[in-house]
C-alpha cells in the first residue's frame, strides 16, 4: 500500500493532504509524518482525506495518537472531507466526531449514521 502527503501552511495551521491507501505497511512513514506536521503546527493541523482510498485500524490508530500530541501541545487536530470507505470506518470507530471541528454555531458537520444492533 502507498500513500501520499502534500504539507499546506496556512495562516491558522497546516493542512496535510493524504492520498492512497493507509494500512500497516505504511504505519511509520505515516507516523512521522504527522510527527512532524504535528510538531511544527501552530495551531490547528487539518488531515485532508478527500483523496484516501483506504484507511485500516493501524492509520486510525495513527490519527487518533497524533490528535492526542497535539492536544498535549495546545493545538487541534481534525480531519477533512472523508469520503467512502474512509468516512464510513471513521464513522463506525467513532473516530469522525472525535476530529470534525464543530463550528462556532455549536452545531456539528459530520452526518451522524444510525447503527442498528443485529436482531
């Protein structure tokens, strides 16, 4: 599996955009990028998802200790334009709510899905 970053400075933080697929394979690459990224905000660091294909347990397990370090520093870390699969694994993790911005309105972006519990 491969992915892809693209770093964007902002004047409220970085925004990293991801492409490709995240599994296992690319955990530490994955891991130091947002290591850095992560380091180097100054503010808000935002995960651009739009063009990820594929994301296992090992990239959210990745997003969710690189939200943590930034919290640790003050900062925030979201996430961006999911789609897919991708939005459908962040959704059912729980991991979608826990890094979508919710806007000054106080009212959240993310679509909340039902989920059923088998009969």
């Amino acid at each position: 599996m491969i992915v892809f970053h693209q770093v964007r400075h902002g004047s409220d933080g970085e925004c990293l955009a991801l492409s490709g697929e995240i599994d296992i394979s690319v955990r530490e690459d994955l891991r130091g990028v947002l290591d850095r990224v992560v380091a180097a905000s100054t503010g808000v660091t935002d995960l651009d998802l739009h063009d990820l294909t594929f994301l296992d347990c090992s990239g959210i397990g990745e997003f969710v200790r690189a939200y943590n370090e930034a919290q640790r520093r003050g900062h925030t870390l979201t996430v961006s334009r999911p789609r897919g699969v991708v939005r459908r694994v962040l959704e059912l993790t729980g991991v979608l709510v826990l890094l979508t911005p919710v806007p000054a309105n106080g009212r959240a972006r993310v679509r909340r899905s039902r989920v059923s519990s088998p009969r």
